[in-house]
C-alpha cells in the first residue's frame, strides 16, 4: 500500500472508532440520519428522511428506534394523523454531532 491510501485508511478507522465512541451506532445509515438532522433547523418527516438517505422503511424504522432508544434523535407523532411522525435531534444528539464534527475536522487534518 502506498502512503496516500495508509493515511486515507487511517483516516477512515478513526472516523469509524470516533463513531462508535460518539454514537454507538451500528450501521451507516444512522451516521447518515444524524448528519442530515443535524443540517435541518426543523423536525423532519420520518418518511422523507428515509428517502433523503436511500433506506428502505423497515431497516429505516429499526435504525431510528435505535437511536431514539440511545437518547439521539425524539420521535414525534403527529396530532391530526397519528401514523405520521416527524423526527429531530435531542439536546444529547446535537451535542454528540457538534463533537464529532470537531473531532471529524481534525481527523481530516492530520
């Protein structure tokens, strides 16, 4: 292997271990669903996140239980429709993005 790719795969592990440090999660899809939460100023359609981030509705239900298990992300339902439910950061899950976001930063650095 050559510098360049041992550095990139170093990179990449530490990313890996910073997210599971940070999150404990265990799948992509919920590093995904956290960034793109965490890019929105407003809770967002549970349904519309799923097609933001290209996951299929049953993997997506388990992903985001997971996390709101964990503290992460609140489910909220709806008033006027109940099967409708909208999903956003908790105070834990912006603070948790907000450090990984500076230990991301210098990550890619070094």
């Amino acid at each position: 292997m050559r510098s360049t790719e041992l550095l990139v795969l170093n990179r990449r592990l530490k990313l890996a271990a910073l997210e599971r440090r940070l999150f404990k999660i265990r799948h992509d899809y919920q590093l995904l669903m956290l960034l793109h939460l965490g890019s929105k100023v407003t809770p967002m359609n549970r349904s519309a996140l799923a097609k933001q981030i290209d996951c299929s509705e049953v993997s997506f239900r388990k992903y985001y239980n997971e996390l709101a298990d964990s503290g992460l992300i609140e489910i909220i339902q709806q008033i006027k429709d109940k099967r409708k439910k909208i999903v956003q950061l908790t105070a834990l899950g912006r603070k948790a993005l907000d450090a990984y976001e500076k230990e991301f930063k210098n990550i890619m650095a070094s």
